[in-house]
C-alpha cells in the first residue's frame, strides 16, 4: 500500500489482498477445462477397447500423451482455485484456513505431478 | 402487470431470513457442489487411471475391475452428471462475466434450462455407452 496515486492507497486492502489475478486464472483454467474434457470425452468414446494393450498403446503417442499432461495441468489447478474459494468461505478461523489452503496446494501440485509423471512414463515405454 | 402483482414480482435478495429459492440460487450452489465433487472424486479417479495404466496391467486390471463393478458405473454416471452440470453451469458464467444475461427472465431462463441440459446430455452419454 502506497500513499500516492489513488489506486496506490486501496490495493491490496480487501480481506484477501488480492482477487483479479485468481479470477482471471480461474477463467482461463475453465477455457483450458473446456478443451481438454470435451477430447478427453471423445477420445473416450472412440476408445471403445478398455483393455490395458488398447489404452496404453492410446496415450503413449504424443498425440494423446501431450493433452493429458495439458488435462492434468488444467483440472488441477481449476479445481484447486475453486476448493480455494469454498475453504475461504467457509473456515471462518484463520489459522484452520491457512492450514488447509497448504494442504490443498501440496495435494494439487502432488496430484498434478503423479499424474504427469504417470503419463511420461507411458509415453517413455519404461512402464513395469 | 397490475400494481399488486408488480409488487410480488420485484427481485429478492436474500437478506437474512426474507429469501426464497430460486432457480438462479440452486444453479449457483450446484456450480459449488458439483465443482466440489469433481476436485474431491474425480481428480482421484483421474489419478488412480493414469498411475494404474503407468503401473502395468495388473493395477489396470483392478482399476478397470472397480470401475465396472455397480459402485463403480453409479460414480461414473454421478462424475458425468456434476461434469455436465458444472460445464453448463460455467458456460452461464462465461455469458454473465461478458456483462450479458442478466434480464431477469433471460436470467431465470438459463439458470433453469442449464441443469436442464446437464441431465440430457448425461442420458444422452450413458444411453451411448450402454446401448452401443
């Protein structure tokens, strides 16, 4: 908080000290969601054979393995935006919020990761 | 519209104990429980599918064993619905946040026709995969 320009003395002041930031992210993430579900629906569906040879031999091409690393980056930090508001909303104490706004953000980054990680793997051909 | 009836008819905030349910309020808690549900079900589910196939073809087994189990086609019927529900829900958002739909009948409208299209396209998805 500055004392300069008008704009200067109120940023920052609301209760969370911040808000444009999340709400563009929270909007681009949905954008990114919409995407990604709709060709992981599709691709779903032309699927059609669940079996371990079919979708494995699926999402080790490129052309599968890069927008499920895309979808695994995009729902989880949406959904970790959007668990930030509920826990904002609905903890009243703020240490209790600190504390689960932590956790959420190592269970969405670990998330993310094991999910990436899962999907390089297959893509890699060094599954067990 | 008669004075009287204006009268009814002005919106109403929901202010301490004089609200009333509305459309536009079960769509919104929708968003928040559906959204809530695919973060805390889904995004395990997600997981557990894309670690079980990096595992090899046992743990896939067991996924895939679990998942057309009946616990495992009711959560997947019930996953679909709150994507649905969430997408058209947010599809609402994106048109409100441009400035655009907030007439109240417009308004009421697609807070109605939103879930609406939620359910027809979670019949429309699982009628597909039982019957195909």
């Amino acid at each position: 908080m500055g004392n300069g320009t008008s704009i200067g003395r109120v940023r920052g002041l609301g209760p969370s000290h911040e808000g444009a930031h999340h709400w563009l992210l929270q909007r681009t993430t949905a954008a990114g969601n919409l995407v990604v579900i709709i060709w992981l629906l599709a691709s779903f569906l032309m699927l059609g054979d669940f079996s371990y040879a079919n979708v494995s031999a699926w999402l080790a091409q490129p052309i599968a393995a890069v927008p499920m690393v895309l979808l695994s980056i995009s729902l989880f930090w949406h959904a970790r935006l959007g668990l930030q508001v509920v826990i904002e909303d609905y903890m009243v104490d703020a240490g209790t919020k600190f504390a689960l706004i932590t956790a959420l953000n190592l269970v969405a980054i670990g998330g993310a990761a094991f999910a990436i990680f899962s999907v390089a793997t297959l893509a890699f051909g060094v599954q067990g | 519209m008669s004075q009287r009836d204006h009268h009814s008819a002005r919106p109403l905030s929901p202010h301490l104990q004089i609200w009333r349910w509305g459309p536009h309020m079960l769509v919104s808690i929708l968003h928040r429980v559906t959204g809530s549900a695919l973060s805390l079900v889904g995004l395990p589910l997600l997981v557990w599918f894309l670690g079980s196939l990096a595992s090899g073809p046992e743990a896939f087994a067991t996924f895939t064993f679990w998942m057309g189990s009946p616990l495992g086609i009711f959560v997947l019927i019930g996953l679909s619905w709150a994507l649905f529900n969430h997408m058209m829900s947010g599809l609402r958002h994106f048109v409100l946040d441009i400035g655009a739909g907030y007439d109240l009948d417009v308004n009421r409208f697609w807070s109605v026709a939103s879930p609406l299209i939620a359910v027809a396209l979670t019949v429309a998805l699982w009628s597909y995969v039982l019957l195909a």
